[in-house]
C-alpha cells in the first residue's frame, strides 16, 4: 500500500503544470510523479522543471505532457539500501522512485527517510577475524569480509545497513590484516556511526571475542558475521526479541530456508516393505544465517581470552532451560559469502 505522501505526490498525465504544482506543494517530498490510471510511473516533475516550463511561456492550464521528464533513474522493490545510498550520492538525488518489472509505482526512496532513522540503543559486534581461507587467492592480500560486492566492500555494506536500521554502536572483531579493516573505517564517523575495535591475539571463535568489549551493555546486543550480504531486517528482529523478553528469552537466532534437492529417487520403508517412492525429493531445513541477539547477561558465560563458539553458548541456554527463538529471514535477504559460488552469486555473475 501506497503512503500517504506518495500518494499526494501523483499527478495523473492528463494533468496540468498548476496541478504539478499542486502535488509538490501537497506531498513536500521535492518531486511530482506522473502517472497514468494503471500507476505506471511516466515520468517526473521537480520544482526545476515547472520553472522551465515557465520561462518557455506555459501557463498554469498548460498540459503537462510537453515537460514532463521522461528520462529518470529508478530501482527495483528488492534494491538495498547501501546500493540506493550510492546511487544518491553518484547522481546527487535526493529522491528515487521504486517500480517493479511492469513499471508499476510501488513506493519511493527519500534521503532525509534513509539517514534519518531514530537510534537504537544496542550494540552490535562484527566477526571479521577469519582468514577466508576457502576464497583464496582472493584473500592473500585482503580480508574476506572486505571483498567487493557491488563495488562496495562488504563489510561496507553491513554496516550502512546497521546504520540504517538505527544501530550506531558498533565493534568489529579484528584478526587477520585488521589493518585493513581499521584504515577503511577508522572511527566509523564517516558511516553514520561509532567503531571500535576488538584485537584478537588468537583466534577466538565466533564468540569468544565478546569478551573483549569494555563493558556489559544494558540492552540486547547484536552479532554478525562480518561476510554476510544480507538484507535482513534488523529492526523487526529487535523488536521481536524485545516483545518476547518476558518470556525470558536468551537467544534470537536469525534462520534461513535451506532446501537440498536430492539427486536420486528416494523410497519410504514400513519394516522391508516400500510404501512410497519420491524422484528427487527436495528437502527443507531452517539453519542458522549467523546473526544473533544476545541477552547481556549472556556475556558472563563467555571465558576471557579462550577459543569459544556461538553454537555452544546457545547449547549452555538450551541446557539450562532458557528460551532461544527464530526470526526466520525472507528468501534471498540473506547470502554468506564463503565459497567462490556463492561470492559469484553475491556479484550477480
């Protein structure tokens, strides 16, 4: 559904350059959006562009069909913010108006919107010590998470969209050529946020690291793999865990639907009996996408200077009795980037 500035922001292509006017002055988002009765999105008009209809002798009753801009740049429903962000600063938009396949307006980025949202209070923790080993010899001289998707890193883009989803704290995990990690990001100013750094004399795991921060943070707090190209929505993963705290809950996991096709014909046994043959049966599993929330009191499990995994911090809670949920991800919101197929299928090739 359509918001209500969006909506105010349309002009039907019948119209005219006073009713231009009228739909900038309605909606305040600085662009005018012409489109016929079916929503296809034809065109777009700014306040520079009524004032040139103007000095070429329009009226107000002028149809608007002769100055409309018909050449104009838009993006896909599925388009991340990192990549819209871009965009907006190459091109010096403020404004891009979102279609789908049929040309249909769906919706529209607005920059103030995207740099704009409210901070949270958590914290967020970045894994990005590995050695990528499996991505060689493209890690020889760089850390995975700092490889190119979409001609930004992606530890680049992980970041942009905790920002986005109002997340400003953020500590990252160094260990091999952290150096380079640090140099690009610095203080994390530049991106919208704060970075620190945690230095690992020695692997520690995927979450032996926390312990490391300075101090036991008041509110749930985030951990990423740093090579994950996702567009996860944090935001609903926080809120889903913080709804759910009074059922004393440790753990949200994040999930993803993983199905394997089976490459033979497969068959159901009753004792020695076949009851039932499947050709090639496609099986679904949820597994763990690599991004967790964790209640701090959690960190008090975490042994100081030691090797110690994610995994078995979770097995401790389900031990104990505590609660761990799922947020199942969207499909294809999520790629973790560790092999040469799948950094290929983040690039799109």
């Amino acid at each position: 559904m359509l918001s209500k500035a969006l909506i105010s922001a349309q002009v039907a292509v019948t119209g005219t350059l006073r009713d231009v006017i009228a739909a900038l002055d309605r909606s305040a988002l600085g662009v005018a959006l012409v489109v016929d009765s079916e929503l296809h999105l034809l065109g777009i008009f700014t306040d520079g562009d009524v004032r040139r209809a103007l000095l070429h002798n329009a009226s107000l009753e002028s149809p608007l069909q002769p100055y409309v801009r018909r050449v104009f740049t838009s993006v896909g429903p599925a388009a991340g913010r990192a990549e819209v962000l871009d965009l907006m600063a190459a091109r010096r938009f403020a404004v891009v108006p979102i279609v789908d396949e049929r040309g249909v307006l769906c919706g529209l980025h607005h920059l103030h919107d995207m740099l704009g949202v409210s901070p949270r209070p958590n914290w967020a923790v970045l894994m990005v010590g590995g050695r990528g080993t499996r991505l060689g010899p493209l890690t020889g001289s760089l850390p995975k998470p700092m490889l190119r998707v979409a001609g930004r890193p992606i530890l680049e883009r992980l970041v942009l969209h905790l920002v986005g989803f109002g997340v400003r704290r953020i500590f990252m995990s160094l260990g091999y050529l952290g150096n380079v990690i640090e140099e690009h990001f610095g203080d994390g100013s530049h991106f919208g946020c704060t970075i620190e750094y945690l230095r690992e004399d020695k692997p520690l795991g995927t979450a032996g690291a926390l312990s490391l921060l300075p101090s036991r943070p008041a509110d749930p707090i985030l951990v990423m793999n740093g090579d994950l190209v996702t567009q996860a929505d944090v935001g609903a993963m926080i809120d889903q865990h913080a709804r759910a705290t009074s059922g004393n809950v440790a753990v949200t996991m994040a999930t993803r639907r993983y199905f394997h096709t089976v490459p033979y014909g497969s068959v159901e046994l009753d004792g020695n009996r076949i009851v039932e043959i499947a050709e090639k049966p496609t099986l679904s599993k949820l597994i763990n996408a690599g991004i967790y929330l964790l209640s701090p009191a959690l960190l008090d499990r975490v042994p100081r200077d030691t090797e110690f995994g994610m995994v078995t911090l979770i097995e401790s809670c389900l031990e104990r009795g505590e609660r761990v949920e799922s947020f199942e991800l969207a499909a294809g919101d999520w790629i973790d980037v560790g092999q040469h197929d799948q950094l290929k299928q983040a690039r799109g090739e």
